[in-house]
C-alpha cells in the first residue's frame, strides 16, 4: 500500500490545519519554548531551581519543559529568555509576493550554560 504524502507549507502548524495567523503565533511560540527548554536543560537545572531563576512555580516549569505551549505567550517566553540571560531578536522578513507569508525567525545573543 502506497502511502500518500503533501508537500510541507514550511510551517507545521499550518499543516495541521490552523488559520496561518495563529500557525505563524504558534511557530514562534515553538521556537522560543525551545530555547528556554535548551538553556534550562544545558544547564542541568532542577525544575525548583529553574523555577527561582525564572520567577515562577515549579508545576509551570513542568509544563514548559513538557512543551505545553498552549500555556505560554510569546511575552512569557521571552521574558523566561531574558531572566536565563539571553538577548532575544524576532525578525520578520516582508515577502515579495502579497500571498506569501511572511518568513520569521528568532535569533538569541549567546548563552553560558
């Protein structure tokens, strides 16, 4: 059996089927989750100690680090970055075509882990 395939948009939230707005939110989103979870975990910190760092509980640390993306905002990621001593830059990149999403990408200043 033959199985069928799509080509990918770039996005895998708009694979997915979300409005392109919200598959682009959650795209950000994504990437800057993983960064917080890449510093925490590179540092090898415990959840209660990320969690003073971070200036939160340790139960929300146990959702960041467990990817529940639906319970952070773009803000709260990158104030996360912030407090772990990141320097965060969203660009955003104006497409040539009107039909085209834009193309963002998140870039962070270096981190000591």
């Amino acid at each position: 059996m033959k199985m069928k395939t799509a080509p990918s948009s770039g996005n895998v939230f708009r694979d997915l089927g979300f409005s392109r707005e919200e598959a682009e939110h959650l795209k950000v989103r994504a990437i800057l989750m993983l960064h917080v979870q890449e510093i925490v975990r590179g540092r090898r910190l415990r959840q209660t100690q990320a969690a003073k760092m971070l200036g939160v509980t340790q139960p929300r640390v146990s959702d960041l680090l467990r990817g529940r993306i639906d319970l952070f905002s773009t803000d709260t990621l990158i104030d996360m970055l912030t407090r772990l001593g990141a320097h965060v830059k969203l660009v955003a990149k104006t497409p040539r075509r009107t039909s085209t999403p834009p193309n963002i990408r998140v870039e962070l200043g270096r981190v000591k882990y």
